[in-house]
C-alpha cells in the first residue's frame, strides 16, 4: 500500500535549556510505503521532504533549522467489515541540517526515538481508501554553548495526517 498525507505538525516545544525554545507547527507532505507480511501486520516507512523550522528563544527567533525525520513502524491491522483501523510502533530517525544559529551556539544533528501511531483506512473503492492517521514521534537534540552541553530540546510531535491510500 501507498498512501499520500497532509500532515499537522504541532511540536510539544520541551526545553532544558532555560531559553524557552521553539520550533513553529507546520502542515507538511507526507508519503508512507506499507508492505503487509499478512492480512493483519505489516512494516511502514514513513517519509517526507526536509522540514524548514524557525528557532525561537522566548518568542524572539534566533535561527532555523531543517529536519528530515524518516520513521519505520510496525502495524497490527483490524478488519471490521471494511473499516481498517490499525495501530502501530517504531523508531524515528531525524537529521537536522541547514542548521543557522547564533555564534558559539549549536545542536545534535541526529535523533533516534519511538514512535507510536494509530489510524484508520476507510474503503472508497476496491483498491483506494481514505485514510486517517495519528502519530507520537519522540525528537530531541543536545544544545550547545561554546561547546558545553545548554540542555535538550525536545520536539516530540503529534502528527495528525488525512490522505489517500492505494493498495496493489
């Protein structure tokens, strides 16, 4: 299956750094490839396209960032008479790049983290479905000043996602 997503991004914005840190909630693409090893569990990949992000520290912006967060997760999948609700679980890998901060002042470009979905395919004809979807992806990064660790940021979003899927 092959589904294609508008996805929310509202980022949870959690700091350790005393700097109240944040990255804006964006709509944003997403493509997902889902290979079923039976009628009821399957492995997805998860993609999209580097993410743009302006980085604020109290509300002021001090830079910008790009991530690219591929996830894999593994589905159980219901039937319920045409209804295909599913849940599932992963590991997320986020690469943050074009990473544009005050001097002296920088992150962690990677992040592994679980990830935690459920949705839900509704049949529109025999091969195409809409689809609903909600994820939990657990993104954080170190900050750091003149190379000593400021804390951690940590992104965490909900992703919520409508769409359409084709399965062949």
């Amino acid at each position: 299956m092959v589904r294609a997503r508008a996805v929310n991004l509202d980022s949870a914005n959690k700091d350790s750094t005393g700097l109240g840190l944040t990255i804006n909630d964006k709509t944003i693409p997403e493509v997902d490839i889902t290979y079923f090893f039976n009628k009821n569990i399957a492995a997805e990949l998860i993609l999209t396209v580097p993410q743009k992000h302006t980085l604020r520290a109290g509300g002021t912006a001090i830079g910008s960032l790009k991530h690219l967060p591929p996830t894999l997760t593994v589905q159980y999948h219901f039937d319920l008479g045409g209804f295909k609700p599913y849940v599932g679980a992963g590991l997320n890998y986020t690469r943050f790049s074009s990473v544009n901060l005050p001097a002296g002042v920088d992150i962690d470009r990677n992040s592994f983290g679980p990830a935690l979905q459920a949705g839900v395919d509704i049949p529109l004809s025999k091969n195409l479905y809409l689809n609903f979807d909600v994820k939990k992806v657990y993104i954080k990064t170190d900050v750091s000043a003149a190379g000593v660790k400021a804390g951690t940021f940590k992104v965490d979003p909900v992703l919520v996602g409508v769409g359409l899927g084709w399965r062949f």
